[in-house]
C-alpha cells in the first residue's frame, strides 16, 4: 500500500485518535511515529479494553488503535462492545498475524480493518487517515484470506447458532435489490471495485455507489462483514462458488 501525503487543510480538526496496548514501549512507538503527522492527534493512551471503554466515554475520539491480545479486558471485547455504541469511533485493531480468527472476530464485529504491528510508520499513518475518511483498511487479497479463515480453520460455532445466523442472513439480503445483491455477492468473491465494475458492465463510481448502500442499509463499515453476510446467507459455498440449485 504506498500513498502520497497529504497536506493539512488549515481550517480542518485533526483527528483525535487513542492508543489502546498494554505494552508501554509499543504505545510509545505509536505516539512518536504518529505524533509526527499534523493532522493526527493523540488524545489518550490505554492498556486494556477497559480503559479503552473509559478513554472513549470522555474523549470522543475518531479513531482507536487497538490491540487485540490484552490481560483483562482483551481488544477482542472491546471492539464488540464500543462498536455497538452510537457514535463509536472507527477501530484499527493492532495485530502479529494477518488473518486469524480474533481479527476475523474484529472485522465482523465492526472494526474498520487491521494493521500487523511490523507495518510500516508511514502505512500507520495512512490506515488512521484513511479510517478517518470512512475507507475501511482492508484489500480484496485480505478479504479473501478472512473469508478463507472464516470458511475453513475457523472454529465452528453450534448449528443452532449458524442456523440462526443463516436464517438472519437469508433476511436481509432478501431487503437487497437485485444489483446490489450482485455486488455484495462479488464482494464476497473478494473482487476489487474495478474487477466488479468489469464483471456487472458498471463504472466503478456505481459500484462505489453501490458497496457504499449496502454498508449503510446494514450498518456495517467494511467489505467484511459484506462478504460474511453473504457467506453466512449461503449464497456462496467455501470454495467462493455458488451452490448448486
């Protein structure tokens, strides 16, 4: 992922931004490679999910990095309960694996995206700015690996839980209309907004358009939880292919 700075707008508020990690060093890290951006302000720190509940009561951050192992209260529970909140802030959670299944957790639970603690400073940066701006930090190539997770090694729920979650699932794509089901079937897939565009014979603007309906008629914030819904509603086998009728 490479980006090209951009700068401040002078009249613009920084966004305000909480570090949740129980390690001090990595925290310190955080803050002096974010601490350098002029539009990035770091409001509080936080070195578990419980402080990360109380961090967000009185700050009102935009966003949060959190990590997702934490003694007590991990970030795991954390993103669940603030994202279930009105006007909870976007979460990166903080991670060393790529797509296991507590980020997968994460990602269904409402967090923005996930950036591995190797990353970069200047991909950090970017991922704050980009969560800020509304556009989740996760690439097709990830969704398909969470996707994979979530249809192969991922622990199994009860098949009362799965019927229940099949059953909801079934429901709300029923309230899509037909293109939009399209799309949220090729998001599925894991195709990237011009592969989608190419495939439905739209711009990629309509399927911008149309990924950005979806999000907002589930209140969902990433492509994620588009791809799961789908999953979890059947109307793709684990293979990414359609069942046969």
């Amino acid at each position: 992922m490479t980006t090209t700075p951009t700068p401040m707008d002078p009249s613009a508020q920084p966004i305000r931004l909480v570090v949740v990690d129980d390690d001090p060093l990595v925290r310190a890290g955080l803050a002096l490679m974010l601490g350098g951006a002029e539009d990035i302000e770091i409001v509080g720190e936080g070195a578990d999910g419980t402080e990360a509940e109380e961090l967000v009561g009185r700050l009102r951050p935009d966003v949060m990095l959190m990590d997702i192992r934490m003694p007590g209260m991990d970030g795991l529970t954390a993103t669940e309960a603030l994202r279930s909140r009105p006007g909870a802030p976007q979460i990166i959670v903080l991670t060393t694996f790529h797509a296991d299944e507590q980020v997968l957790r994460a990602i269904r639970a409402g967090a923005a995206g996930f950036v591995l603690k190797d990353t970069p400073p200047a991909q950090i940066v970017d991922a704050v700015r980009r969560v800020a701006a509304g556009d989740p930090v996760l690439s097709p190539a990830v969704t398909r690996q969470l996707m994979a997770r979530a249809a192969g090694t991922g622990p199994r729920t009860g098949s009362d839980d799965r019927a229940d979650r099949a059953e909801r699932a079934r429901a709300r794509i029923a309230s899509l209309a037909e293109r939009e089901r399209e799309v949220a079937i090729a998001v599925a897939r894991g195709r990237s907004n011009a592969e989608i565009a190419a495939t439905l014979y739209l711009s990629v603007a309509t399927v911008k358009t149309q990924v950005s309906r979806i999000l907002a008629k589930f209140g969902f914030n990433n492509r994620v939880q588009i791809a799961l819904l789908v999953h979890d509603a059947g109307l793709l086998d684990d293979d990414g292919t359609e069942p046969a009728t």
